[in-house]
C-alpha cells in the first residue's frame, strides 16, 4: 500500500545515460473515479498502475520496468541502481526499452 511519505520512482534516460528519477508522496486523493497519488516531481498517477508496477517490479525476473513509476522499497530502489549501473557500463546490451 503506498501512502504519503513513501517515495516513488522510475528508471528514465536523457542523454547522459538511465538514470533514478524518485520523490516523495506528498498526497494521496481519492475521487469517485480514481484514487491519484500526488509528488512534486511526478504528474498525478492512478493508485491502482502504481500498485500494479510496484508488484511487477516485486515479481521480476530478468527483467525491469523503465519509463513506468513504482513504489520505491529498499529491495527495488537496490535492483534498479544496479541495473542503472549496469545498463550505463554495457548499452549495447540493453534490450527492449
């Protein structure tokens, strides 16, 4: 469950290389249609496609999730600075982003 004060973040790419782009939660509004998570950095998301990427970033296996946003928990925001690393040192071998 993401609440404020969690952090939140995704795996981008500008010209310099991939980088972590994370912020904090500073809200969370739910509406008749949609609960939206709100952050400084980030434009308003749907509760429900963060909880889902946070789960498929839980869940992955020889894969990870760029351009998305998730739930940044110790064990994720580990994964993804490795990966960044990684991907930085070899982009030749990065496939299907």
């Amino acid at each position: 469950m993401i609440k404020p004060g969690d952090y939140i973040g995704g795996i981008f790419i500008n010209d310099k290389g991939y980088y972590l782009l994370k912020d904090k939660v500073t809200k969370i509004v739910s509406t008749k249609k949609a609960t939206k998570v709100y952050s400084k950095k980030f434009y308003p998301f749907d509760l429900e496609d963060l909880e889902e990427n946070t789960r498929e970033m839980e869940e992955a296996n020889g894969y990870i999730l760029t351009r998305e946003t998730f739930k940044l928990t110790e064990p994720i925001e580990r994964q993804c600075n490795m990966w960044i690393e990684w991907a930085n040192k070899h982009p030749d071998k990065v496939e299907g982003v």
